[in-house]
C-alpha cells in the first residue's frame, strides 16, 4: 500500500487514512495530478505555450491583438482541429504561467532537452518576437524577456538579430503605402514630439497634449486655412499619435 507523510508528526502513514494513527491529526486530502495538464505542460507545445505567455504578459497586459495571436497558436498545436481538450489546457498553460517569471531558465532547459531541429528552434524565436510586435511596439519588458529565452536556448545573438531585423524588414514592406512611418525609433519619437527624452512622464503627456491640440484638424479649419495645411497638420498629428503610444508603452506609464 502506497504511503504518505502526516504533516505534524512526519510519520508515515498510509494514503487512504483521514487520520494519523501516530498523533491523531486530520490528513489534508491528496491533489490529484490532472496527468493530461502535466503531459500537455512538458511537451514542446505546452512549454511554447507558457513562454509566449510570459512574453505577451510582461509589459503588463495581454492585449486583445495578442489573444488573438495566442488563439491561432492553440489551433496550430492542437492535432485536429475539434481537440478541444489540449485547446483548453493551452489556455490553462497562459492563465497559470503568464505572471511566473522564475521558472524561465527550467522552461528553456526542459525544451533544449527535447532535441528539436535548429530550424525548428528559429521558428519558436519568430514568434516570440511576431508576438513581441504586435502593437508596432517592441517594449524593453518584451525585448528583456526574450533576449533572455534566447540566451538560454543557447541561440547565437547575431541569429536572434538576424531574426527581429527579417521581421521589421517584413512589416516595413507591408505597410509601405502609410504615408507616415510606423517604424519611428525611440529617439526619433522624442524629436517628433519636440522634447528631450529626459523629460518626466508628466512632461510627456503635458507637451505631446499641447501638440496634438496645435495640429487637430478642427483648430486648424476654425482658423480658416487653406486645405494642404489642414491635412499636413492631420498627418503631423498621426505621427504624434503614435510615437507618443510608442513612448507610452516605452516608459510602461499610461
């Protein structure tokens, strides 16, 4: 017969008592393993699973781009399609590992152990960082945290470099027909908005509010001026718009 330890006397007792024979003490119930969570949890899907999560939690919240991006995950993982089940414990995985932060190195080493091809390895990293920038916005939490799961993947920087450079690369030719970049750097961003990047967040939201009213379409037509202004300032507010998102996220205040 199967034992357990009490929990008060430390004396071995078997698993079916309620009560310790030893010192009388009631005996907390067993958890009971859900085995199909742990089969799903150690496999390379399941640790993908928890990584991905970590990554699209660690700026602070899952957005519902990034849900989405984790929805057709769960699909690609699942053998068919109507795998219900394995779908549902992907979505346990994120719930549980989202916010845990202290088993990344285990996470990586339990996936190395698995063998998988370099190629297949290139592809989890892309998209890790398909993920990271959604939003147009690699923000350092991400950029940290990934950099850190390649480390211990034991993956060359140079090919992790190799692989954010492909993806911008991707993106900047899909969206080549904005007449304004969303590719705007960190300190091009500060130079959009006029301010030094040293300034408070307060400051921030204080100068790039100040901006936006200047070139807001309806102040720029209450003054009666000529089209080709009203629409140069809507595009300047555009750009302000989003390098002010961008350093939003960038600085982690809201």
């Amino acid at each position: 017969m199967s034992k357990r330890t009490c929990g008060v006397c430390k004396n071995e007792v078997n698993t079916s008592d309620k009560f310790c024979i030893f010192c009388g003490s009631k005996l907390e119930p067993l958890k009971q393993v859900d085995e199909a969570y742990e089969e799903v949890f150690n496999s390379a899907e399941g640790i993908m699973v928890a990584l991905l999560a970590k990554v699209a939690k660690s700026d602070g919240n899952i957005s519902r781009d990034e849900a989405k991006f984790m929805g057709k995950v769960y699909d690609e993982f699942c053998k068919v399609k109507s795998d219900l089940k394995r779908r549902d414990i992907f979505k346990q995985i994120l719930a549980k590992e989202k916010s845990n932060l202290s088993n990344v190195a285990k996470l990586c080493e339990n996936f190395l152990s698995m063998n998988l091809s370099k190629a297949q390895n290139i592809t989890f990293v892309s998209m890790l960082v398909e993920l990271a920038y959604i939003g147009m916005v690699y923000s350092k939490e991400e950029e940290n945290l990934i950099v850190k799961i390649v480390h211990n993947l034991d993956m060359d920087f140079l090919e992790y470099k190799r692989i954010v450079d492909e993806h911008i690369s991707k993106e900047k030719s899909e969206n080549k027909s904005k007449e304004y970049s969303i590719y705007l750097s960190i300190d091009e961003c500060y130079v959009v908005l006029n301010i030094d990047k040293n300034v408070s967040d307060a400051e921030l939201k204080k100068s790039y509010r100040k901006l936006a009213r200047a070139y807001h379409s309806d102040i720029l037509k209450g003054k009666d001026l000529p089209t080709d202004i009203v629409e140069f300032g809507d595009e300047k507010l555009k750009s302000m718009n989003f390098a002010y998102e961008k350093l939003k996220k960038y600085r982690n205040f809201r």
